[in-house]
C-alpha cells in the first residue's frame, strides 16, 4: 500500500506537535519544579535575628501531663534547618498558667481550664511591622479534660500553636486533612509537622535581618545611661557646620542606641 | 413590515409580563411581618425568639481578640457567645480582624473545639462554635449570612 501524502504530512505534523508539547512540559518542570515548597506563612510575620539557625526560648509554663506533648513539639520543630528551639523552666502555678503572660523575646506555653470559650488552642503573637517580639500558646484544660481527646490530638494542637509563633499559618484553610499538625482539619490526628512547614520555614527565615527580636536584650541596654557623652559611643555622624552630630552605641545584635545632639554655641 | 410590528408588539407584551411578575415576586404580601432588625443582644434575643428558638442567658464570656466582654447566649441549648460594642464602627473593625474561615482574628490563631461561624450586625459579633443545623437557621435568619467561618 502507498501511504497518501496528504496523511504522511498529517503523520509529521501531529509527531511534531507532540514533540512541542512534551519539550514545553519538560521545560516547565524544570522552571517550576514539583517540591516541598508552600505557602501558609501567617502574613509576613517572623522573628528578627541576625543568623541562621536563630535560637528560640519557649517558656515552658505547662503542668507535668503537657511536658511531654511540650518536649514532643519542641523536639519536632528544632528539626527545622532555619530554627532551633530550647525550652525555659517556667512556673506552672494556676495563676501563671491563667495568665500566660508574654516575655519580650520568648514564647510562653500554658495549659489551663480557660472556660467553654469554643477553643482548644490559642496562640497570640506580638509584632512590631511584620516582626514577632514575644508569643504565648494555650491548651484549654476545659475541654482536653475531656476523654475525646486522646494523646495524639494534645499533641495535634501544642505543635499547631507553637508552630504558630514561628509566623506559621494553618496549610490549608478547606479543612482538609493534610498529616500536619498546622492543617484546619476537624480531626486533630496529625502529632506532628510535615515536610511543607520545614519548607515555609526556610521561606520565611531565608533572609537575615539587621536587628534581633528573640531573646532579651543585652545586659545594660533596656536601662543605659546615655545622660553623659561619654556614654553615647562613637561618633557616625558630623554636620558640615559641626552643629551637629550623632552618636552611636553599639551594644551587639542590632541592638544600639542612637544619640542626636545639636550643640550649645 | 407587518411582521415586524407584530413582533414588536409581542416583544412589549413579554416585557410588560415580566417586569409585573418581578414587581409581584418582590413585593411585601399584605399582612406579612418585617423581620426584627437585630442592633444589640437585647433585639437579637427578641428575634430568635420570634423565630421560634428557645433563648436563655447564660455566663459573661471573654476572648482576648475581642475588646468586647461577650455574653453566652444558649440558643436551642447551644452555646452562641454575644459581643455588643459601643457603635457600629467599632464592631466593624474587630470584625475585620477576623479571617474568612474564621482560623485567626488579628494576631491570635485559634485551634475551635467544632466548626467557627461569625456574624455581624449593628454593633454586635456573634459566634457560634458548633454545627446544629436548628442553630444556624435561626441565626441566619436574624442576623443574615455568616460573614466569616467554615
């Protein structure tokens, strides 16, 4: 049989056309590759700091049947390549717990019987522009008192709300089930954070800041004595009439105190 | 020419039909009742009731992304928590504060023991943690559709 000229042209443009094709796909994966990559980070919010891995103090203000969920998330969270988190001997008397009062620099976390409020976790962070200065997370005893909710979903909601004070997000707001403790599922059956937190993490903290907000401040700074020159640190800065003129003192971490000073003539 | 004018004709008679059968469908009945407009707890708790819920005042409730005290309201048994603010304006911007699914207000994200619904009206937030269908019905019907929630 004689193939038809008309079809065989037919045969090369179809081949052609799925040649294109596949080299677009191919090309598309290679500039969008499939990864680990997300995006739930809660707006533009994250601590401060100066270096990668930034060290992150969680108060531990939680009675001895949390401090293994505690131990557990703190442990699953320091995994992250761009955080290490350290945990802090709080007191766990009702009345801290109660209060779960924040501490500049750290994350409190705090079991209590918070009443029927509708929530099983709450955590609350404190921001100065999109930086986190200080955090709490809550377990609310009124319904974890509750035989419904076994071990795996305590821990579901420690890792969401300490996982929340890093600036993360919930991954997905259907309420689908997606095995993290940061997705918006009914059930809490997720003990542990996934491959995409560490990924929105990395994201998040990939670049570096030129101050610190974790942690205390240095010795001496919260208070300095700047009444005399001699302690305004170096001079940055001289107007052209030698007027004026601004002092920096430089204290570590970002942390400085800036002096501006017009002289007496 | 004559076919045109019948047409024209015909094409006058429909819209005339129409625009009286949209008149007639948005339209009052005669005798109906208005719904109560709900602008505080006190109208709010006249209109579930007036709804046919049975309506209870129950404990002062406190959230800490709301500068409002609350008020639980058990409405068909369930809890729904009230937040009544000074005016309008200020309910509305605590109400923007909260997000779509009702997942974070502000810079508080909260973990819900059941399925979050938010509405708003005047100078109050209502709240209702759960899914009990009577509920929600009566709650949409006094205050409208749930503006943020899952």
């Amino acid at each position: 049989l004689k193939a038809n000229p008309y079809e065989e042209n037919l045969v090369m443009r179809t081949q052609k056309a799925r040649f294109v094709l596949v080299l677009a796909v191919i090309i598309m994966l290679a500039a969008f590759p499939f990864s680990a990559g997300a995006d739930h980070a809660w707006g533009n919010y994250h601590w401060a700091r100066t270096s990668n891995p930034a060290t992150i103090t969680v108060i531990d203000s939680m009675t001895t049947d949390w401090d293994d969920n505690l131990d557990t998330a703190i442990s699953d969270w320091s995994k992250s390549s761009v955080l290490d988190i350290v945990e802090e001997a709080g007191a766990s008397d009702a009345n801290t717990r109660s209060r779960c009062r924040a501490v500049k620099g750290k994350v409190r976390s705090c079991n209590y019987t918070y009443g029927n409020n509708g929530w099983l976790g709450l955590a609350q962070i404190w921001v100065r522009g999109s930086h986190i200065t200080q955090g709490t997370a809550k377990m609310n005893d009124t319904y974890f008192s509750s035989p419904a909710y076994d071990e795996t979903a305590r821990q579901h909601v420690v890792c969401q709300e300490i996982g929340h004070d890093w600036g993360l997000g919930h991954q997905d707001e259907s309420g689908a089930d997606l095995n993290t403790c940061m997705d918006y599922a009914d059930a809490l059956d997720n003990p542990s954070p996934n491959a995409h937190d560490y990924a929105q993490l990395e994201t998040i903290y990939s670049h570096l800041d030129n101050s610190t907000t974790i942690g205390a401040a240095p010795a001496g700074f919260e208070n300095a004595n700047v009444h005399a020159q001699e302690n305004w640190g170096t001079k940055v800065h001289e107007a052209a009439n030698g007027r004026s003129a601004i002092f920096e003192r430089d204290f570590g971490n970002g942390f400085k105190i800036f002096t501006f000073v017009v002289w007496a003539e | 020419m004559k076919n045109q004018v019948w047409i024209f004709l015909l094409l006058g008679c429909v819209l005339a039909v129409s625009g009286c059968a949209t008149d007639s469908l948005t339209a009052s009945p005669v005798g109906s009742t208005e719904p109560l407009a709900v602008e505080d707890q006190a109208t709010l708790i006249s209109a579930l009731e007036g709804s046919g819920a049975t309506v209870e005042i129950g404990e002062p409730v406190s959230q800490v992304f709301f500068s409002a005290e609350g008020t639980v309201l058990k409405v068909n048994g369930a809890d729904v928590q009230v937040f009544e603010y000074e005016s309008a304006e200020e309910m509305e911007n605590e109400a923007s504060q909260v997000s779509p699914d009702g997942g974070s207000i502000g810079t508080s994200m909260v973990t819900w023991v059941d399925v979050p619904h938010f509405y708003k009206t005047n100078r109050i937030i209502v709240l209702y943690v759960g899914n009990d269908a009577s509920v929600l019905d009566v709650l949409e019907s006094a205050l409208g559709p749930q503006f943020a929630g899952r």
